[in-house]
C-alpha cells in the first residue's frame, strides 16, 4: 500500500532528499552540496544546472536505496530557498542565465527610484522594498542579459522563482508554474489577490507573459518524470519548515538558522504586522490560506563563515561549541553582512567588530551573539502582536549548538524547544505534500532549554540595539 513521500529541499548551500513514512519518520535520505559563487559584495550567484542536476542525483539515490520500495511512494513535496530567481528557455528547459541568490543586492541603488511607492508595495505584498526580493532582478535581467532579451523577442522567456525553473524539469506538466510562497517572495504578487499584480508588474516594467503560472502551495503539480509520484506540494523552505509538526501552534515562534534566519509566527492577520516586520502566505488550497509574520537576519551561516575565513579558522566548526563555553564577554560584532533586514532594512556600514585586536574564537562567538541579537530584536516586536507567546521552536544547522539554544533562551526569556530532527523544511513539506496527516507526531523527544538569568548578555543586546538604532 503506498504510505510513504519524498520531500525535495533545495537549500542554499546543498539539495537534499529526505522519504518520510506516513506519520512523519525519515525512512531514507540523500544530500549533495552545491556551490555558491560571491563575485563581489552584491553580486551572489548560483548554477541552474548545478542546482538541476543535485535535485535529479539525490532524487535518483533515494528512490534507488533498497531501503525503500519506490512503488510504495504516494507523493511529493518540493521547498526550495525563497528569493532566488532564474531565466529559462521555455522550450528547451535551458537556462538564460546564473541563478541570482536571495543574498545578491546588485539592485539596491535602482530600487530607490520606488521609494515613494515603497508604503503601497508593502501593503499589496508584505514585503518591504527591498534587493533581496525577486522582481529588481528579474527587470535586471531583462536589462542586462542579451539571452534573456532575446528569449522574450521570440516568445521564449520564462523567468520566475527558482521553484518554477525546477519544477519545469520535475514534473511532466507542460505548463510552467510557481507556488504561492515563491512567487509572493518577488515584489510582484498581491498578498489579498493571491496572484501576480499588474500594478507591481508595472513598477518592474516585467510582462505577465514570462512567468509562471500562480497555483496553491498544496496542488497537484504534476507526476515526477518517469514515475508516477504526484508532486502535491511546494513551498519555500522556511515556511514549509513552520509545518514540521504538523499545523503550527499560534504561540509557538518558529526560529530556523541556516545561512541566513529567519523567525516566524502564525497569524490569522497578516495586515496585524507591526512597522519592519514582513507578511507571507505559509499553506494554501484553492479555498483557503494560512499566513505568517516573519522576521529576517540576513547573514547568520554566511556571516560565521565570513569570520571564519577572515580569522583562517578551518576547522570552526568542531570548536564552536568549546568557544561559546569558553568566552563569557565577547566583544559587539556589528553584523551588516548581506544589510540589515527586519526592522532596520538599510544596507548599513561594513561589518565590524567593536574591539581592535579580537582573536578567531572570541570573534566566532561575537558574530553568533550578533545573530541572536537580530533575532531577539524581531522576536520582541512579534509579541506585541501575540503577547501569549510562551514557546520558541527552533531549527536549522546552527540550532544544534547546545549554547546558541541557551542564550536564545536567556535573552528572549522563553523556553528554547529543539526537535531531534533540526531539518524541519523537508519534514514541512512532507506533511503539506501528504495532505496534512493528523497521526504526525515528533520523531522523538527533543531538548528544551529553560531561561535564565545573564544580564552580561542582555547588557551586551541593549548596546547591539542601541548602536543599531543611530546608524
């Protein structure tokens, strides 16, 4: 009888696939790295068909892991890194052009000419103004790139979410399409139309015709080529990863550190936003939706491993755990790597740290603090929205450091609860793809870290605050 599912995550530093059974348990898996290019301080960019072909290799390894009976797979969910786009020939499938990271902000400058719009944009989108989103580099594209041009004179082009690219080869479905979570990461998708806007479109000077078609996050999206897996789900990989458990607690904050963080909380209001925070769409059907408040860190993997190379730490990773024990009084790091997101969204000075002559562990330790800071600052913010808030939940390869979780704890005054399983985005994805099973419990008891008092580190958060605030 089939009762298992292949989750797909495509992330930014490696894709992996992940087969769950029907009450959530991972059976099998596979993961592939793959390569991120950063030409300059803006320019970030990644290869399409890198990223293709790791889908297809961990696609092929699991499904041929005698672990596994591939006939007993019912489904398939798709998540993917939110933000990064991508041109592509529609009749080919080949790709016009790099994939533009989430991180690149070669677009900062020209966004400035929207200013005056920046107040309605937000309102149709819940996004602010920002490089990271998607629709500054697609017009880029369409400026700058003569393939892509080219492809749009001859009713070629389709640019879009790098979920699209993706499931243009995944599928067989002939027509091209995109999720509601990646397409409402562009700039260009009204939040209350759940749909591509012509206004937004207009702003971007993008034509409708080159991207894919909108569909709920949970839709069938086609069978996987050469099987029949039905692909019943796609989503981008935070908030697939708000679904690990199944429906997420509305006084649950969701916390996932990867190479950026990002923290999230359910709302049944997304317009209830406080000012610098974002709205999204996290679980869709052709009836319904369910939507978030998220917060954005920018640079937390990316800015260890900026440290770590500048202090030629090699080997950071085996130690950090050593060092977050070890040094109780690091110095301030100012963490504008990547600009600051939410609440400040502004590029910001060079990232510093406060003290001259700082060692690699002490500033390893520095820049983890800087990433809780930023979080602390947006998980304050979220509960003025819920003040019942009682949990944060947290995920990502960061959050398997035991004092990373304590201090989360001690500076947010709130239980720090850690699954065993820290990869939530597949398991999302899974229970979206599987349509939403009731029986999906934790794989296992996780750790739960319980405040308590450090006012060195809260001295240190309001001085981070503090600083952050005057630039």
């Amino acid at each position: 009888m089939p009762d298992l599912i292949l989750a797909i995550d495509q992330g930014t530093h490696s894709t992996r696939a992940i087969v769950f059974d029907s009450h959530g348990h991972a059976v099998c898996s596979a993961q592939q790295s793959v390569a991120l290019q950063r030409h300059s301080r803006n320019k970030i960019e990644q290869s399409p068909v890198e990223i293709l072909q790791s889908m297809q290799n961990v696609i092929n390894s699991v499904l041929d892991n005698p672990a596994i009976d591939g006939q007993r797979i019912s489904c398939a969910g798709l998540a993917t890194q939110r933000s990064s786009v991508v041109a592509w020939d529609r009749h080919s499938g080949l790709p016009l052009s790099p994939v533009i990271s989430w991180q690149d902000r070669r677009c900062a400058d020209r966004l400035q000419r929207l200013e005056k719009e920046s107040r309605g944009i937000h309102q149709l989108t819940g996004l602010q103004l920002s490089p990271h989103y998607g629709a500054s580099k697609l017009q880029w594209l369409l400026q700058h790139n003569a393939a892509v041009t080219a492809a749009r004179d001859a009713d070629r082009l389709v640019m879009g979410p790098l979920a699209s690219y993706l499931l243009h080869h995944l599928t067989d479905n002939v027509a091209e399409l995109v999720d509601d979570a990646n397409a409402s990461r562009t700039l260009l998708w009204s939040l209350e139309q759940r749909d591509w806007d012509s206004t937004l479109l207009g702003y971007f000077d993008i034509p409708s015709r080159v991207l894919p078609q909108c569909r709920p996050i949970c839709s069938n999206y086609g069978a996987v080529r050469g099987s029949a897996i039905a692909v019943m789900a796609v989503n981008g990989d935070q908030t697939a990863a708000l679904y690990a458990h199944g429906i997420p607690s509305g006084n649950t904050v969701t916390v996932n550190i990867g190479t950026g963080a990002f923290v999230l909380l359910p709302t049944a209001d997304p317009a209830s936003r406080p000012d610098g925070l974002l709205a999204g769409i996290s679980h869709s059907t052709e009836q319904s939706g369910s939507y978030y408040i998220e917060g954005t860190v920018n640079a937390a993997g990316a800015a260890l491993e900026w440290a770590a190379n500048a202090f030629a730490l090699n080997d950071y990773e085996q130690q950090l755990a050593g060092w977050l024990q070890a040094t109780t009084a690091p110095t301030l790091f100012i963490n504008t790597l990547g600009g600051l997101g939410s609440p400040w969204w502004q590029e910001g000075p060079a990232a510093r740290f406060l003290d001259a002559g700082v060692s690699g562990p002490e500033a390893l330790v520095a820049v983890i603090e800087s990433i809780l800071f930023l979080l602390q600052a947006n998980i304050v913010l979220l509960r003025t929205v819920n003040p019942a808030v009682d949990k944060i939940q947290i995920s990502g390869g960061l959050s398997r450091l035991d004092g990373l979780c304590q201090k989360l704890a001690n500076l947010s005054d709130l239980a720090v609860y850690r699954p065993v399983q820290v990869e939530a985005t597949a398991r999302g994805i899974a229970w979206q793809a599987a349509g939403g099973p009731a029986d999906w419990p934790p794989t296992e008891e996780g750790s739960t870290f319980t405040p308590t008092v450090d006012c060195g580190l809260n001295d240190r958060y309001n001085r981070f605050v503090e600083i952050l605030n005057k630039l």
